[in-house]
C-alpha cells in the first residue's frame, strides 16, 4: 500500500464555442434556481466589447459585465429578402351538390408557393 502512487490530474480547459467571438448576439445562462418550465437562458442580447473573460452587455437597457462560461452565441436566420407570397389560381372555389343535395365546399388545407 505504501507504494500506490495517484495518478496526476490533467488539465483540461474550458469550452469556448469558436462562434462566440465572433458573434453579435448572445444568450446568457440564467444561474438561479429555475421553475419548472421556466427557461434556462435568457436573451439574445447585444455585445458592446469583449475581453479575454467577460464580455459587456446590454442586459435590460444596462451594459453589463458577464463572465463567457455563461454565454451561448445566438445564431440569427438568414430570411430571402425576395418572398413573393402570391396567392395562384389553381381551381376556382366553387360550391358542388353531393348526392344527397346538400351544398359543399371545397376545404383549402394547404397551397404551394
């Protein structure tokens, strides 16, 4: 027994999503005890500067230091700015008489672009 030696530890660091220092936005982790269904990050919010550590950010109309262990980098879709949202005359509406002679409709459920 008095030879067992531990073993050392080895050093790891930290995560940092490669995202986040680049990003505009981001989300800051919410360190406090949650309810249920109750969100675990809060934002996006604008980042003013960043250092090595912490970033400043705008948290309620307030810059605000946050530490980076608490940040997510918000990632933003990019829409197509030429949507042209048209509705196509495929088959006019027009009410048809089943065979019992009651009027109907046709239910439109879903249209192609």
């Amino acid at each position: 027994m008095q030879h067992i030696r531990s073993v050392p530890a080895t050093n790891h660091s930290s995560f940092v999503h490669p995202e986040l220092l680049k990003c505009s936005h981001v989300f800051v982790r919410v360190d406090e005890v949650r309810r249920p269904l109750q969100q675990p990050y809060s934002g996006p919010h604008q980042v003013f500067k960043r250092t090595d550590k912490c970033f400043e950010l705008d948290l309620n109309g307030k810059p605000t230091t946050v530490s980076m262990d608490r940040l997510k980098p918000a990632f933003f879709c990019q829409e197509p700015r030429d949507i042209h949202l048209g509705v196509t005359p495929d088959a006019p509406d027009k009410d048809f008489i089943t065979r019992s002679g009651r009027t109907s409709r046709r239910v439109i459920r879903f249209q192609a672009i």
